[in-house]
C-alpha cells in the first residue's frame, strides 16, 4: 500500500495523494484520482471536493507543532 499525504493548504482545500478510498456517512463511494482537494471552507458546491469558492472568503493557515527542544 502507498503512503498517503494530506497537505493542509494555506487558505484552502485539503490536498490528498495516495491510495484512498473516499467514502460518505453510508460507505457509498466517491470517485477519485490519485490526488484530489477536499473542501474545508464548507462553500464548495462539488463537496466534498474543493471547487475553488475559497479564494479570498476564507482564511486558515495550520501549521504542525514543532518538536520541543530538549
């Protein structure tokens, strides 16, 4: 199996490459490719897929903790 990555988009969607399989709340499957963006401003109207309506409404910018010093 390949590793999966999901990017976290500054100000955008989330960008998943990988062997995935996109499912909804009854197990019904969503076609995919191998790498696709996923909505997480809620204003898309291909959800769960990111169509782009973020741009300039919607500002988030996420970064991973880093590892203490020791």
């Amino acid at each position: 199996m390949s590793k999966v990555t999901i990017k976290v988009n500054d100000n955008g969607s989330f960008r998943i490459t990988g062997d995935v399989e996109l499912v909804d709340a009854e197990g019904n499957s969503f076609v995919t490719k191998p790498t696709f963006s996923l909505c997480r401003c809620g204003r898309s109207a291909n959800a769960p897929f990111c169509d782009g309506s973020h741009k300039g409404v919607f500002e988030s910018v996420v970064r991973a903790p880093k590892p203490a010093e020791d």
